[in-house]
C-alpha cells in the first residue's frame, strides 16, 4: 500500500470569500439573481440533498453565541456553482453550512436572541468584527460529483452526544471547585 494509492475526497473549493454577518442577505440575494436570457440561475438554499432544518432554537442560539464570543470553528459554507469564474450559467447551490447559515438569518432579523437580547437590541451593531462566514464555492459540473462532495463533508465527522458534553462539563466543575 502506498499513501497515494489513498482514494482522495472530491476537491476543495477554489473559490474563498469571507462574508459579514451584517452583509449576508446582501451576498445570498446576489447569488440569487436570476437572469434567464444568460442562463443564470440562482440560488439553492434547500436542495434535495440537504436534510431538513435540524437545529432547534437552542441549538440556533448556542452557535450564535459560540460565535460573538469570539469562536473560530463552524464558519466555512459551502456552495457549488458548476460555471463559477466562467460564464456563470447555472445554478449556485448551498452543499453545506445551511443550519449554520439559517441561525444566523434568524438572529440577525431578530427572530431569535443571544445572550437574552435580539440583534437589533445591540447599541454598536453590526459592529461584529469576527462574526463572519468564509464561502467557499466549487465548480464541480455534475450533480453526481456535487453528491459525492455532499457526502465527502459530512461522513466520518462523529457529532458529540449529549452525554459525552456532559461528562466534560462535570469534569470542568470539579476541576473548579479543586482550584
């Protein structure tokens, strides 16, 4: 066996752009425009891929707020767009990051709170220098390929239960109260 003989993941997106919380809807509307005589496409947030919306509100609230505390994980979303950087027909679609990306569309229409207070409550927003996303778009030509990449990103990664948080805040509070 020789490491290159390893079968590699679908290639990485090319394309990188970081994007603020406060210029989402602007960047998603642009992705969205349509222009037929050109054969653009627009936007696919829910493609029939993509599981349903899974995260409750609290699960919505705690990313936010792993975010605005300064959290650096979770920020990159995946989109694919089978002419990106070329003639642009067809259709961008969302391959990974839509819980993610909807927790952040409910905060910042101040649908939902973090640390008890709406996006609009804050007196320095949209000052929110770290909460951002990096988008990175592919250009894979088949849907096949887009599923393989789909599949790519989210198979092996093993979610922690809640038992398993558990265990590690219990060890937390003991570690405290020890020091």
């Amino acid at each position: 066996m020789k490491f290159r003989d390893i079968p590699q993941f679908t290639r990485m997106a090319p394309y990188n752009v970081d994007v603020s919380w406060d210029s989402l809807e602007h960047h998603l509307e642009r992705y969205n425009e349509v222009h037929p005589a050109e054969g653009i496409g627009g936007l696919d947030l829910n493609p029939d891929f993509q599981r349903g919306h899974v995260w409750t509100e609290d699960k919505q609230i705690a990313y936010v707020e792993f975010i605005l505390r300064g959290g650096k994980s979770s920020k990159d979303v995946y989109f694919n767009h089978p002419n990106w950087m070329g003639s642009f027909k067809g259709e961008m679609v969302l391959v990974d990051g839509k819980q993610r990306i909807e927790a952040v569309r409910q905060f910042m229409s101040s649908k939902i709170k973090a640390f008890g207070h709406y996006c609009n409550e804050y007196d320095d927003q949209p000052n929110m220098l770290d909460a951002s996303f990096s988008f990175h778009i592919n250009n894979l030509k088949t849907r096949a390929e887009v599923l393989q990449w789909y599949l790519d990103l989210n198979t092996g990664g093993v979610v922690h239960t809640n038992e398993e948080i558990e265990k590690v805040k219990t060890l937390l509070r003991k570690e405290k109260k020890n020091a």
